[in-house]
C-alpha cells in the first residue's frame, strides 16, 4: 500500500470560473460552462469551454519569453484561492529543493506556433524571430514558466500522456514524496485551446455540434475545452482533520490496442481502477462516487461502461463533469480531481449534465441530478490517446477508505 | 534521505555514427573513432504494418532502442512498465500540422493529429508489443533524460521490478529547426531493474546536485553530439557502462542542478 498524501491546497480555473467558490456555485447549480466556438479565427459547428479574462492576464516583465495562452492560463489559477501562497509557504518549510512539480499538459503553448507559422518570412520561410520555441511551443515551457515564477529547484517535469497527463502527475508526485525525492510537490494539469485539438478532433470526426452529452443514447462526441488545475500534495498526518481530502491510490495501465480508440471492452481501464483500489487498500464497495471520464463520444462511454459495471456493478453512483466543464484534455485529470475533492468537501455528487435519454446498453448508475450524501472514498477515471490509462482514489478525512 | 537506485541490464542505442550498443561500445570505450554519419533508423519490425506506415523517425526511433534493450537481455515487452522521454517529440508530424492550419481550408489528417501527442511512441509500442503495463510520456525539454531516470528509478523504488526507460529525440524541419536546433535522431534505451543481477552492466545511485559540473565527453564527435541532441545527454553514463569503469557521472539536468550518477560495476 502507498502512503496516504493530502492535497493541502487546491484550486482549479475553467470554463466554470476561477478558483473553488465559482466552480463550486456551477456544480451545484448545475450550470454548464460550454459556448458555442468562437475562438480566435476557428470555424467550427462545436461547443467549447473556454475560460474567462485569459487575455488580459500579464506575466511577469522577467518571465516574458514564456508568453502565450497555456503560461497565462496557468498563471491566472495559480492566483486563485490563494494558491501562489501557500506554493510560497511550502518552499519557506521544506526549501526550493525539495519541492517537485508536476504539471500534465498535451498542447502547451502551440497556439503561439500555429499563429506564427501564418506569420513565415515570405522569403526565407522562417518563423518570426520573437517565435520562442522552449518558452511557448515545448511541452516543458509551462513547468519551466511555474518554476521560475516560484524559484524552484527541485526536479520538475510534464507529463504529456495526451487525455491522462495531468492524472499521471499524482501518481509520478506520489512515488518520488515515498522515495523520500521531495517532501512536496505542486502537481496540476494546463491545457489551452488551440486550433490543433479543435481541427484535430473535428478532422477525427469526434466532436459534437451541441453541448457534449455523455452517456446519452445519441451522444455524438466531446466538448473541447482548457482548463489550469492545480494541488499542492504532502503527506497525509497520521490523523487528518476531518475535511482533509487525501489521495489514496493511483493505478495506471496500458490498452495496447489502438492509437485513438479504447478498447471497445474497456479492459485497459478495468485494470488501472483495480489498480488504484489496490495501492489504497481499499475495496470497490467502499467507492461512494465515480467522476467519469465520460467524453460524450459512443466508443469511450460505452468502454468506460463496461469497464465501471464489470468492477463495480450497476450500484456506485457515477458522473462525467464535461458536460459542464467541457473536456480539457491534457488538464482534465487534475480539473476533475479537484472537481472530485470539492464533492468530497462538500457532501456533493454532481449529476451530469446534457444527458435527455439514457443509453439503455450503458448499465453503470449514472447520475443526472445532484445528491447531497457524505463522501468518504471517490475514484476518478482519465483516459488518453495511446491507450495511457489512470484513475486516482481520493477520500476524505481519518477514515477516508477504509 | 534514502537515494534512487537501480540495476541497468541492458542498453539500446541509436544515433548519429551509432548503430546499436555493440557497435557503440567499441567507440565509447575508444576501441574504434567516433564518424557521425547520419543516423540509420530501422523500420519497426515489431508494429502491423499500419502503424508502422504511420509512425514517424521519432517513433521508430524509440521502438528501434527499446527493441534492441529487451532483445540483449532477452526480456519480454509484455511485462514491462514503461518510461518515454523526449525533448520535443515529433517535429515533423508537428510542421506538417502546423502548415495545414497556416492553409484554407484548414484541414488536419486524421493520422497526424493522432500522431501529434507526445506519448505516441509509448502508444506504438504498447501496441506493437502486446504491453498493457503502466507508461508515462515525460518531457522536461533539455533535462528530459534526467526526468526520465528520476521516474524510471522512482517507480523501482515504489515496487515496480523492472522498467524500460527510452530516451529519444529526432531532428526537426525547417523552420522551427531554426528555433530547435537538433541536428539528427538519436535514442537510448535502458532496462532497469530492482533487484541485483549476475549479468548486469552496472549498478546505479542517483543523487541531485548543484555543485558538480556535467561530466564531459573526451572525444569532440561525442561531446558536440552530447550538446546538440537532449537525448544524448546520457552519453557519460553510457560511456562508464561501456568502460566497466566505476565513479561519479554528472549528466545535464536542469538549470542550476545535475545529476550525479555513481555507477559501480
């Protein structure tokens, strides 16, 4: 069993709102946060979520090279909830060493790309020359952009497994704090619209001209969305408050079956649920919620389905969000997991949104309307190109599980 | 503070004059000079024939080390948890996306957006080999091998018996080689393990430094390529592997720290 850690601090930015409160508001008031496209020069019939005052966010006059909208989004949720602070206070306890970061991201800043390669000189072909390319356009130039803004110097790195990346940072940040690598990591997912996901996904036939509707009878694929999301994780006390959400497991696997499809069985994601109820210690029965990766499209509801009754029966009570936050892909793993600590915090299991006719070969225990109910132990299902799979189990207070 | 271990049982290895770990071997040991003929990257045999049409220099890249890394050791792929890391993943399905979104209409393929996330060379290869084990996709753009150790050992540390790390890196298209300036593909694979082994190259403990300074290549051909190319960053390490010469290595890490490897044989 992996030792408990506690998500001491944490906030999450999207289409919803900024910060806690404002997500918290649209959960319960089951408001969605999805618009129709009308981002930057896109023309598209499909619904994002986009997030609110990006634009006018400044970074720093030090930290300009890592100008582009993932560094601003990223820096607009650190600002949230008081976030930034309680980054600073962990460095004043622990120092700069011993502070990891572990941000997931799929497209970084490649916006700022897609907009120069339509400004190439018309002679040479090159790329203008303000283009930076390790500030904006690499994977790592978010988590370079957040270390530098916090003066870190403890290990950092993104973690790029497409849809799961910012799941896959609880687990990587929980294996080097037991390692005893770091005392503290500051782990999160940053993904910003661009028009690679929007024409990628429309090119792949899976987006939807309405809202996204998971697990309805004609669902016809997902809600594009950007999202920063981010939790500050040490280990757990040996008695935690009562209020206190802790992260009790992670489980990964591999479909090894199809670069954009899951496996239609949902076997691979089967196996990172068992996984992450075995690193806990703890049993299916003990699950009071599952926060779905529902996409809306009909081959990943269908699979996670599957996958959900076959280890949980048709009992648990189950949810996609993206119907209301819509899928921020790279950053979906960490929104949802904070999205999964506020249900605990506040007694909340958020029905999903959108869904007009269930799907009658889909027999988990979908929600639509929220119930209010004392949550102990939560999973959460993310699901990625590749076939990279994760789910994490979150609970609440000493005797979160078990 | 308890430290990061590891046991390396086998090495793949590609790159620019590099063809395989044996052929490298002589060169890093200073049995034969160091030639940087342009990297020779071999179709994957392991993927259907599809994906292997689909995938681009870098995938085959990685695909060509982790192979080679198993097929030394004689291990099976099926069982192994996997780390990728890459400083920029696949520069030329990224220009070709790039392009089309520049052009009216806008239209991407569908294959190549697939193809644009960065863990798409784990997704290749859990597929060509049948793997349904844990992998994860890390970029930490220069620093990615140094990411890529901490997890690998991380994840021994945390239970894992044995893990494949691939290290891999191509070169990519005008314009943006311009601005990323990586001269040609180059990958390493390492088979790491938890538990000691009669058969191993080298036994390795990872310790984060600010002081040491990296550890340089002796030769020129070797140490320009270890500058140029992220992935080559773990060049000393392989170089020590090579020689069967026990001591302190210090690779490339992050701004301000390294990472200081001693490795007994």
């Amino acid at each position: 069993m992996t030792p408990a850690l506690q998500l001491t601090h944490f906030t999450a930015s999207s289409c919803l709102g900024q910060g806690i409160e404002p997500t918290l508001a649209a959960l319960q008031q089951a408001r969605s946060g999805l618009s129709p496209c009308r981002f930057e020069s896109v023309e598209l019939p499909t619904w994002i979520g986009q997030v609110a005052g990006v634009d006018a966010v400044r970074l720093p006059s030090s930290l300009q090279r890592f100008d582009c909208r993932n560094s601003r989004l990223a820096l607009l949720a650190l600002g949230q909830d008081r976030f930034d602070q309680a980054v600073r206070a962990a460095i004043a306890r622990y120092g700069a060493r011993r502070v990891g970061l572990y941000l997931g991201t799929s497209t970084s800043g490649i916006l700022t790309t897609e907009i120069a390669y339509r400004q190439l000189d018309p002679v040479t072909g090159a790329l203008p020359p303000e283009f930076d390319y390790a500030g904006t356009h690499n994977s790592f130039s978010v988590v370079d952009f957040v270390a530098q803004l916090f003066d870190l110097a403890g290990p950092a790195v993104a973690v790029c497994t497409a849809c799961s990346s910012s799941a896959k940072v609880f687990a990587a940040a929980q294996r080097m704090i037991a390692a005893d690598q770091i005392d503290a990591a500051i782990v999160g997912g940053v993904d910003s619209l661009c028009l690679t996901t929007l024409y990628g996904f429309h090119a792949l036939q899976l987006t939807s001209r309405q809202p996204c509707r998971p697990f309805d009878r004609a669902r016809d694929g997902l809600s594009i969305a950007e999202a920063a999301a981010f939790a500050l994780l040490e280990r757990a006390p040996q008695h935690p408050d009562d209020n206190a959400v802790l992260m009790l497991g992670a489980g990964e696997s591999s479909d090894a079956y199809h670069m954009s499809s899951p496996q239609p069985d949902g076997a691979g994601a089967l196996e990172a649920m068992r996984a992450a109820l075995a690193a806990a210690g703890v049993s299916a029965g003990a699950v009071d919620y599952i926060n779905l990766h529902g996409t809306g499209t009909p081959s990943n509801d269908s699979a996670e389905s599957r996958a959900v009754t076959a280890l949980f029966g048709d009992v648990t009570p189950c949810s996609s969000t993206k119907g209301a936050t819509g899928h921020a892909l790279g950053a979906a793993g960490a929104l949802e997991a904070v999205i999964c600590a506020i249900a605990l915090q506040s007694s909340l299991l958020p029905g999903g949104l959108h869904r007009r006719e269930p799907d009658p070969t889909l027999t988990l225990n979908y929600l639509d309307r929220n119930q209010g109910a004392t949550l102990r132990c939560v999973l959460s299902n993310s699901f990625g190109f590749g076939g990279a799979n994760c789910s994490l189990l979150f609970g609440r207070g000493a005797r979160a599980d078990r | 503070m308890s430290r990061l271990n590891a046991v390396i049982t086998s090495v793949g290895l590609l790159g620019p004059g590099i063809r395989g770990w044996e052929d490298a071997r002589e060169v890093l040991n200073g049995q034969r000079a160091y030639g940087g003929q342009r990297t020779v990257i071999p179709p994957a045999a392991a993927l259907p024939p599809a994906e292997r049409r689909r995938a681009g220099r870098v995938i085959h890249t990685a695909l060509a080390v982790g192979a080679e890394a198993l097929a030394h050791a004689g291990a099976d792929a099926g069982t192994l948890p996997m780390v990728f890391a890459s400083s920029g993943g696949d520069g030329d399905n990224c220009h070709e996306i790039c392009v089309a979104l520049a052009a009216e209409p806008r239209q991407i393929s569908p294959t190549r957006f697939t193809n644009s996330v960065h863990n798409a060379a784990a997704g290749y290869w859990s597929i060509a080999h049948g793997c349904r084990e844990a992998s994860t996709a890390l970029c930490a753009g220069d620093a990615s091998v140094g990411a890529g150790l901490l997890e690998a050992c991380a994840q021994l540390a945390s239970g894992a018996g044995r893990v494949l790390l691939l290290c891999y890196d191509a070169d990519y298209p005008p314009p943006l080689r311009a601005k990323q300036p990586v001269p040609d593909a180059f990958g390493a694979a390492l088979l790491l393990q938890r538990a000691p082994a009669a058969d191993r190259l080298a036994t390795i403990t990872l310790e984060l430094s600010d002081t040491l300074p990296a550890t340089a290549m002796s030769d020129t051909g070797l140490e320009a390529l270890r500058r140029m190319i992220p992935a080559a960053r773990c060049l000393p390490l392989l170089q020590s592997l090579a020689r069967q010469r026990a001591g302190t290595v210090v690779l490339d890490y992050l701004r301000g720290v390294q990472l200081a490897i001693e490795v007994r044989t």
